[in-house]
C-alpha cells in the first residue's frame, strides 16, 4: 500500500493543511510509501522560499517520471474515461490496487479509477 498524491494534497501541505499534514506524518511514521507524479510536481513547484513547505514534502515522496513509457497507458486511460486531465490520470496511473489516492479532485480521479479497473481508495481532501 502506497499513499498517493494529486497537486491539490501537494498544495494543501504546502499551506500547512493540518489533515494532510497529519496523514502525511502518519505515512511516514508508518513507512508507506508516498508517492505522485512528476506532471504533479510540474503544476505546483514555483520554487523560491514561500514553498518551503513543499520542498520537505517532496523530500519523502517518490516522484515517478512522466516518461513514454507511461505516457501511452495514460492517454489510453483518458480515452477511456472519456477525460483530457493528464496530470489527474498520471496520479492513477501510478496508483495500484490497495493505494490510497489523496485528491481535492475525488469526483475526476474517482472516475479515473473506474476507467482503470483499479481498487484504490480515494480520499478527498
């Protein structure tokens, strides 16, 4: 089981989000993996000091490359859900069965999943 995260998680923990942060300590002290995209990391890393937040966030997370290997399966997996989202399904993409997806976006990543025929939690933040 792995805890996997969309760029709303990533931003709520950069604006110190008590519940994500929480589940995200808890992950840590429990040492499940935490993972997202590297499209993911695109959309919400500006740099500089404001996003300090986020640069030890992104510390313990395991940034899976958006790469022609993956791009495939993850347009293929748009055409299913009848979707254009790519940084939303690069995050289910990278999801396997007993992961849990951490989303502000539960609605669109709750279909991406169907789409998929993937078992994994969605939690909505």
């Amino acid at each position: 089981m792995a805890l996997v995260l969309d760029a709303g998680a990533l931003i709520a923990s950069e604006r110190g989000d008590l519940r994500v942060t929480a589940l995200l300590h808890s992950a840590e002290r429990a040492q499940v993996p935490i993972r997202t995209s590297s499209a993911v990391v695109a959309q919400v890393c500006r740099g500089g000091p404001r996003q300090a937040r986020l640069a030890r966030a992104l510390a313990t997370v395991d940034e899976r490359a958006l790469d022609p290997e993956r791009s495939r399966p993850i347009g293929v997996l748009l055409g299913l859900a009848d979707m254009d989202d790519v940084i939303d399904a690069s995050v289910v993409d990278i999801a396997v069965d007993g992961d849990e997806i951490l989303t502000s976006n539960a609605e669109d990543i709750r279909a991406l999943v169907r789409a998929a025929g993937r078992r994994v939690t969605v939690t909505a933040i």
